[in-house]
C-alpha cells in the first residue's frame, strides 16, 4: 500500500508517474491530474513552431525552456529536487539560519542596525524587506522552537495537499499580513511598537488543518489528546481575551505578545482551509508539543 502524493489516499495499486518518478492513485495519475513537472517538456521543445513570424510563440517559447530549465533543476535527481516537497523544512531551515545572523548583527552592529533588518516597526514600516525577514527572526530561544514545532508538525502535511509554491505563498502572505496587521494597529492606537517572529504563518496553517480535519487528535505536550481544534480555537480565544485587555496578558506574563497578529494569520488559514475543503484528505492524529502562550510565545513577537 502506498499513498497518493497529490490527495494522500492510501491506494493498494498505486501507480508511478515515469516522468516525476512520484506515487499517485487512479484519479491523479495522468501527468495533467498530478501537474507533472514533465509536462513543461512537452512545449514544443524542439522549437518546430518558431517560424519568427510571430514574437508571441517566440517568447512562448523562450518561458517554456525557461520553466523546463527550472523543473530539471527541482525535479526527480535535479540538485536542487530537496525543495520540491520539502518547503516547510526549507522554512524551518532559514528561521534558525536567521536566528543565528540575529546574533551576528546584533553583537557586531548593535540595536539600531538589528531592529531595521529583523523587525517590522511603527518607526519605519516603509522598510519593506522587513516585511519578510521579520517573518524568520524571533525574540529568543523558546520563541523560536514553539513556532519551529508547529511548523514542523503541520506544515509537511499542509504543503503536501497545496503544493510547494502554494505553501511558500501561504506562509509569506500570512505572515507578511499578521505583521503589518499588528502594526497598523500600533499605528492607530499611537503606541509604537516592533515585532517579529513566524507566529502568524503557523496560526495559519493551523487554520488550514483545523478546517480540513476539525478533529484530527493532537497530543499536547506530546501527553494529552485533544481534537485540533480545541487546541486551535483555545489559542485563537487567549489571544482574542489578551488583545483586549492587554492588563490580563501582563498579569500572567503574556503581556509583550503581538496578539492581533496571531489572529490575522489564524483568519487567513481558515479562510484558505475552506477554499480547500472537500478536495483534500487530512490525517486523523499527530503529535504536537508547545508551552505557555501557544506558538508564539511570550514576548513582543508572533
């Protein structure tokens, strides 16, 4: 028995695709149902139709090498065939690569210089490449393995019914959305502020999961089963109760979390989980282990 890679059916005959070399069953197995890298091969890659009388087939052309260029490269025995399938480790990669350059730039450029690359702030939200890299920088240790936990955990099995490219999408426009949400808020209230942290993408591929399998059975601290949307919507309320009263978040430590942010990613999640529902199978039990104050963690960061 082997599973489908594009549904995740488990299928007693599978078949193999010769030109991806990945499992499929009978619904995906035709290389258009499983959008087959290989297909970009078949663009006429001998240029039979490049008359040079129309510069539109030309440039046609010219993409579809590209691309093909692009497929060996990513593609079954390509170098760089990791990507293809393994974007969520690849995101976990650059997080603690990131963390790492923190440390770096901090002890050789000090606050000022640190806050203009890793953070995305009220001071100067104009810095648009900190709409990213925030994403991957986090305020401290346990930051940083809460969130590399749940990406970890259900970040695999979301890339898997969405794609690579899609899931790289998700967890950049999430994130990119969670953080420019908070400070906009920031900016409203007038109080300044700065974060950063990957909160807001993996609130939203909890979303995706809650939506797709509500009671799929999560092991908190790899003890506890509970349905995953009790684990979801649990962290959703704590957020919702500690952004309104942010007197309550301080009394018990949570206080300098960016809370909106985790809601904007969690809304996104489930918003992309429905346009999804009804096409894609999710397992039924996982493990997953975080600590006080969900994937975010304590601190001002998401």
């Amino acid at each position: 028995m082997a599973r489908c890679d594009a549904c995740g059916v488990d299928e007693n005959m599978p078949y193999q695709c010769h030109r991806c070399g990945q499992t499929f069953c009978p619904d995906h197995r035709l290389p258009e149902n499983h959008d087959c890298p290989g297909l970009n091969d078949w663009n006429d890659p001998g240029g039979v139709f490049d008359s040079g009388f129309d510069d539109s087939i030309d440039n046609e052309a010219r993409t579809s090498k590209a691309k093909g260029l692009i497929n060996r490269l990513t593609g079954t025995g390509g170098p760089l065939s990791y990507f293809r399938g393994n974007m969520a480790y690849t995101l976990l990669g650059l997080m603690w690569i990131t963390f790492i350059a923190q440390f770096i730039v901090l002890a050789a450029f000090g606050q000022g210089v640190f806050g203009s690359i890793f953070t995305i702030s009220t001071a100067n939200p104009e810095y648009v490449w900190t709409w990213i890299i925030s994403i991957f920088s986090h305020g401290g240790l346990y930051h940083l393995v809460a969130n590399s936990i749940v990406l970890f955990f259900f970040g695999p099995i979301v890339e898997r019914y969405t794609g690579s490219k899609t899931f790289l999408y998700l967890f950049l426009g999430a994130g990119v959305a969670a953080g420019l949400g908070h400070i906009g808020v920031a900016l409203l209230t007038g109080e300044p502020s700065a974060v950063l942290g990957a909160s807001g993408a993996v609130f939203a591929i909890m979303g995706v999961l809650t939506v797709l399998n509500p009671d799929m059975k999560v092991l908190l601290f790899f003890v506890l089963p509970i349905p995953l949307y009790i684990l979801t919507f649990g962290f959703a309320l704590l957020s919702v109760v500690f952004f309104v009263n942010p007197s309550a978040a301080g009394s018990v430590g949570m206080g300098n979390v960016a809370h909106f942010a985790h809601l904007v990613g969690l809304v996104i999640g489930l918003w992309y989980g429905q346009q999804l529902k009804g096409e894609v199978r999710a397992p039924n039990q996982l493990q997953f282990g975080g600590g006080p104050g969900g994937p975010g963690g304590p601190g001002r960061r998401f």
